[in-house]
C-alpha cells in the first residue's frame, strides 16, 4: 500500500529538513535523501524576516531559533563611498515589533539548521538518509519510485524535490536549463569577533552599497562571531584561482570604498567564492506526485535576504495542504504550487530590482540615497509588508 510508504524528500538542506518535521507533525511517515555524507555543515551567517516566525510556530521549534538568534538594532544600508547610512529598518524599535508582531533575526544557518534537524530526529516517523544522491524518479500507480546515482531504488508514495538551486529533481522534470548567473560572485567569511575593530558596527546588520560591489556584515552567536559577505560585479565568473590572486582583485575592485570595507577586506577568508544565480519564475514545479520547494523551485538572489524564508513558508504552506488533501498527493501538490507561485515569484524579480539598486554609482546613487533618506520608517516598512506580513495557512 503507497500510504505505507514514506513521503520521500530530496535534499536536507533548510527547505528539506523543515518539510520533513511538518509531514512528521501531521503524522505522515518521511525519509530525507540527502546527497552529502555530513548534514548541515554549510556555515554562514542567515537573516530571517518576521514572516518566518509563524512557521516555527507552527513546526514547534520558536523557543529553540530564538535561542540562537541575534537582534540587530537596525537592518541598514550605507554608502560604501561615503560610508554614510542611507536608509535603514529600525528592527529594533517598539514601533517595528508593534507593525510586525515578530523579530528581524540574523542566526548562524549550522545553528538553525541543527535546530530543524534535531527536531526532525525526535520524531520517529523520520529516516534520514545521507550519501544518497537522487539520479531519476519514476511513479507507478500509487508510488513514486527513486533511482539514487549509485543504482540503488528507494520507494515512496509521494516526492519532495529540495535539492537546491541546482536541483537534479527540478531537472528530471523541466529539463536541462542552468541557473542564470548576475555576473557578480561573492566570498564569505565568519572571524571571531575579537578581531573586527571598535569603529566597525557590531550589533547592526549593515549593507554597505557601492557602484558594482557591496558588504553584509552582522554578528552571530551572541556577538562573538562577526559575519562578512563581499560581493562583486566580475567578467571572470568561474576563474578558480589562488587567495593571492583573488585577494588582488578584491582591493582593485573595493579600491575607492570606504576605510571600514578595507578593515573587513582584510579579514577575509578567500578559498571559496560563489556565483550569485536565480532563475526565471516558473508557474508549475508539481508533477503528478512529484513536487518542488525552496530554491529548487524558485531560487534567489538574496537582495531581499527571503531564499531560505521562502523554503521554510513552502514546507509549512505544503505540510498543511497535504495534510487537508488526506492521501490526495496530487491534488495537494497544485494547491500548494497555487498557493505559492506568485509569492516566490515577486521575491525573485524584486531582489533582481534591489540588486540593481544597491550597485548603483554616480548621480544614480545620489538620487537612491536623496529619495531614501526621506523616507520615514512607515514608508519603509510599508514597502516590505507584503513579504514580512507572512502569508496565511490553509486551515
Ligand atoms: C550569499 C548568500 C546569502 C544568503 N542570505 C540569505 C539570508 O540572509 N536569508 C535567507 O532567507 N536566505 C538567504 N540566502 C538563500 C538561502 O541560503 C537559500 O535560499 C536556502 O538555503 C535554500 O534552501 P533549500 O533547502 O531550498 O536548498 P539548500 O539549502 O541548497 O539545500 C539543498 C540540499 O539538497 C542537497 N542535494 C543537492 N543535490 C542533491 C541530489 N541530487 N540528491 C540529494 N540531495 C541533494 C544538498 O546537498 C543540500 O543539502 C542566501 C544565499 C546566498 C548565496
């Protein structure tokens, strides 16, 4: 019988493991497939908007997020020439807590994701599985049958596909079709905090937005780490070169950024770099008992800082369409992806205006810093409530 079998998810990452605890907590047996033999060890820092919040609620893991969460003040953004601040969210005050309801929270993504996970191993309806690597999927009737790319087949009665943004599921189904690169590359490094000078802000997450460059920094883990992210607008996108060579590149291409940025260039780590990449916006990403979620469905840049928000919205908004449906995969597949499509949507080509935004130089970013510098904090939060008001769960 399929309704013995396991929903099947593909991919532990954040989107996988937060699907898998809602299925458990409605009573629906799950088995992750994750790829990679180690779980949850990308380690960088993640902003999380009030509308995730509801969700944890609802997944039962609040009390454990806020626990490793940091509060920044304010969420702002500089000038990176000019180092003045431009236009900020003022997360910290009553009055964003009062339109809001929930936090604006900058948290280490090992330890959220250690949160989800561990959550996920108390139920009993959860296997997991590590170095299993999804290559094809096959339904018959009423199961969904997997071939991992080591030959062996594991069954289900229905599947997730979270495997990311270069999803093996995504490309079973839609096809070949790479994810669109924006021609900017990023490096990543997390220092302990002893090291980041006094004058640097260390309780705010700061964007610091430059002509074809920018800077996120914030403090994670009760500010002893401090987080850093360097991204930039570069012709040799998948260059693999050595930390001297990038790290020439990297002081051209800040050279007439503010004395802060320089402090925190030299703090960074630079063996690897990422390519920032999205992808259109698709309507459909169910097929008959076969579904998407998170970024192998919609995928990100993170302008709005919503990629991993937007995984964990789909695993809580999927769980309880699944669970109205009864056993009706099918049917809870095209509700969910109706309920979801237009939202994931507007985060992608928002966060591709936002990028365009933040790398503005010349009279363009004095006009963006004139214009945003007048707005007060009800503008601000005005423009953001449509993704900070959450969405509403199917009852
Ligand atoms: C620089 C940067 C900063 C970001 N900042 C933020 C932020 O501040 N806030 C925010 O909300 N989001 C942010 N994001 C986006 C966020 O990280 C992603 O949107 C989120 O992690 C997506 O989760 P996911 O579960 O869909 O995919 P992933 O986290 O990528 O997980 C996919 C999982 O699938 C596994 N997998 C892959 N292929 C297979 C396969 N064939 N078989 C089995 N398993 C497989 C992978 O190993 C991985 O474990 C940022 C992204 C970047 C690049």
């Amino acid at each position: 019988m399929s309704q013995d079998l396991p929903i099947l998810v593909i991919g532990a990452g954040l989107g996988g493991v937060a699907a898998a605890l809602g299925l458990a907590k409605s009573g629906r047996k799950v088995r992750i497939l994750e790829a990679t033999e180690e779980l949850g060890v990308i380690g960088y820092g993640i902003q999380l908007g009030p509308n995730v919040f509801p969700m944890f609620r609802q997944l039962g893991v609040e009390k454990e997020v806020l626990q490793h969460a940091h509060f920044p003040p304010d969420v702002m953004m500089n000038d990176a020439i000019t180092g003045a601040r431009i236009v900020g969210l003022n997360t910290g005050s009553k009055g964003f807590r009062e339109r809001f309801k929930d936090p604006y929270v900058a948290i280490h993504r090992v330890d959220l994701h250690g949160v989800l996970l561990d959550a996920c191993r108390k139920m009993p309806n959860v296997e997991i599985t590590a170095s299993a690597e999804f290559g094809a999927c096959e339904e018959q009737g009423e199961r969904v049958i997997v071939r991992l790319t080591d030959g062996r087949t594991i069954e289900g009665s229905a599947l997730i596909g979270a495997d990311g943004l270069g999803s093996a599921v995504r490309k079973h189904f839609i096809g070949e079709e790479k994810p669109k690169p924006n021609g900017f590359v990023a490096h990543r490094t997390i220092v302990p905090m002893e090291q980041v000078a006094s004058h640097v802000g260390c309780d705010e997450v700061i964007l610091w937005g430059g002509p074809g460059f920018h800077i996120v920094q914030y403090p994670l883990r009760n500010r002893s780490l401090f987080n850093i992210v360097a991204v930039f607008r570069t012709e040799n996108l998948y260059e693999r070169a050595d930390e001297e060579t990038y790290r020439r590149v990297l002081m051209e291409t800040y050279k007439t950024a503010h004395p802060t940025m320089h402090h925190m260039l030299r703090m960074m780590d630079l063996k690897r770099r990422w390519v920032i990449a999205d992808r259109d916006p698709i309507r459909t990403w169910s097929f008959g008992r076969c579904t998407l979620l998170g970024d192998a469905a919609h995928p990100t840049t993170q302008s709005d800082a919503q990629g991993a928000c937007m995984a964990i919205e789909d695993a809580v908004v999927l769980a309880a369409r699944i669970q109205e449906a009864g056993g009706d995969f099918t049917t809870a597949f095209k509700r969910y992806e109706k309920d979801r499509y237009l939202r994931t949507a507007r985060i992608v080509l928002e966060s591709r205006h936002l990028w365009e935004f933040y790398h503005l130089g010349g009279i363009e970013a004095e006009v963006r810093n004139d214009a945003s510098g007048k707005q007060t904090d009800d503008d601000v939060w005005r423009c953001l409530a449509w993704i900070y008001d959450g969405v509403k769960l199917p009852r």
